[in-house]
C-alpha cells in the first residue's frame, strides 16, 4: 500500500535522539526490504499506511522488516505465542545504556566487541542482542529459562553469520535465579539489561491483554491474543514485576565487582520504591533512573553499580582502553 509525501509520519520525539525510528514507519520502504509485509499493509481511518497492531502475525512480519532494514538482519523468526516485541522500546533501552557508559567514558560512548553486555530472559525474539550488536558492536550474552526460547534464539544467531560470533545464548536452568549460574567464574560485564514479566499472574496479564484490545479497537478480541504472542514466564511470574527485581537486585549483591553497570526496566511506578529499598539494602554505590515513554506508555530504566570512583576508572583503564 503506498504512502504519499503528506501522508508522512510526524517525528516520534518521545524516542531516543539516535533512535533509527524517530521517523516512523516508511512502509514503502520497508515492503520493499521485506515484500511479505505487502499483505499486512492497509489504508487506517486517517487514510495512513500501516497495519493492525493487533494482529500478531502483521506485527511480526513488520519486525522482520524493520531488523532487516534497519539491523542487517536477514533472517529473524519465533515461535507461534511468543513475545513478539515493539522494536522502536528494544532499540530506547538500548541507546539509553549507551548514553550511560558514556558518561563513564569522558561522554564518547564505548563501542566494539570489547564491551560485554548480559540480556536476562532475551526471550525467543532475541531483539536486545541483535540491537546492540548492530548499532554498537557490543558483544552479548543472552539468557532464558525457556529451552525453547533459547533454540529459537539460537537460530537466529545461526542464520546471521554476521553477528553469529557476537551473541551467545545460555540455558537458565533455576528460575529462582536471575546472575547466578550464568555468569561463569571470572566473567565480567559492562551491563546487564532485563525486561522483566510486569504481571502477577496469567489473570492479571489477560486483563491488561483485554485494555490493549479497547485501546487498539475499542473493543474486545474475540481471541484475546495475549500481548501479541508472549509465553508465561515471559509475561507474568508470581509477585510480578516487583519480585522479579528483588531477586535481581539481591542477587547483584553476589557478583558486584563482576558487573559495572546492572540496569532492569521498571513499567510501574508503584514498583520503584521497593527496587530503591532494595538497592539500598544490598549498598548500591550509585542509582540511576532513567524515563522513557512509546507513545502513551511510560517506563523507566533503573540502573546501578558497586564500584566507587577509583574502581571504575580501574575498570575503564582495564576492560575499555586497552
């Protein structure tokens, strides 16, 4: 479906500066990166090109094309249910955390595969990874307690010989555990990032399913497609989003001189007292919040590191500048 010049998207301005999608989507652009998104493009109630967000199936050829366009890569796939992630927030979270190392680097943001950087639960979609490669060269390690999610991340990583040195994959194999048992003896990170399950429980998660729905529609989906494909481990785990982070925070603690920077996002604000307690609890050397907002949603990232000044001038001399 083309677009016509005054049927241009306005800049998106609540995205990162070098967010690549600040644009919004050119969809004549994109179908003809990837031709199979033709068949999901139509005329909405504005007369815009664009697609049914709804619709998992739109949403995941759209990713498709916006990682080839936009990423180099050629080949991305996952499994029927899975998360399939709004890439615009993927690539925020990711530009936000470079700024971070920034700061830490005399404001010259640190790129290459000397950077290390741990993804909890990349998920079957791998996006984080496949971002920050792209953009900065960073080296990632993603992990998953879902063996399936894991194999899918895998081919990705497979059919993409270009990033195919660049992320590994492990295997969570506790799910009470978020550092331990994948962070190996003597491995250190320059970041670890993690988009935790938000909900409670699977209620919970079909519920904010159902407002998605009236936002999108306004009105019920006769399937109740959750969030768009997402399995349960990636949506919702007992105390949802808060208790997640607890175990992330106290188990930092384990591996502070491991990690410079630890960061998670955070989508409710009720949630960000109890992360702070928590980080004071286990004496955080510095926090930082960062904001964020797609569209009508507001997340924030928290992030924060053990080491004092003199430790991370030492680590920048030691793992950045060498």
């Amino acid at each position: 479906m083309p677009t016509s010049p005054e049927q241009k998207p306005a800049e998106k301005e609540n995205l990162h500066p070098r967010n690549l999608h600040r644009q919004g989507y050119d969809f004549d652009q994109l179908i003809k990166t990837t031709p199979q998104l033709r068949a999901f493009v139509k005329l909405n109630k504005y007369d815009a090109a664009s697609i049914n967000f709804s619709d998992p199936e739109a949403v995941k050829a759209l990713n498709k094309a916006l990682l080839k366009q936009f990423y180099g890569i050629n080949y991305w796939d996952i499994p029927a249910g899975y998360l399939c992630p709004p890439i615009p927030g993927r690539a925020d979270y990711i530009h936000y955390m470079a700024d971070l190392l920034g700061v830490a680097n005399n404001g010259t943001i640190p790129t290459g595969d000397q950077i290390k950087v741990l993804d909890i639960g990349t998920g079957a979609n791998c996006v984080y990874p496949l971002i920050g490669n792209s953009v900065y060269g960073w080296q990632f390690v993603g992990t998953d307690v879902d063996a399936l999610a894991i194999s899918s991340a895998n081919k990705i990583i497979a059919e993409n010989p270009r990033i195919k040195n660049n992320i590994v994959c492990r295997l969570q194999t506790n799910t009470a555990d978020v550092f331990k048992r994948v962070i190996k003896a003597g491995e250190v990170f320059d970041l670890t990032i993690c988009n935790p399950p938000f909900h409670a429980s699977w209620q919970e998660a079909q519920a904010g399913t159902n407002r998605k729905w009236d936002n999108l529609n306004n009105m019920k989906s006769p399937k109740a497609v959750l969030n768009f494909g997402g399995k349960n481990n990636e949506l919702w785990c007992a105390g949802g989003e808060a208790a997640f982070i607890r175990r992330m925070t106290d188990q930092s603690a384990l591996f502070a001189k491991s990690v410079f920077w630890f960061s998670t996002l955070v989508s409710k604000k009720d949630t960000l007292a109890g992360v702070y307690k928590g980080l004071r609890n286990v004496a955080a050397a510095d926090v930082k919040t960062i904001s964020m907002s797609q569209g009508q949603k507001v997340s924030r990232i928290v992030a924060w590191t053990f080491l004092n000044e003199a430790e991370q001038t030492e680590w920048k001399n030691r793992h950045w500048h060498k």
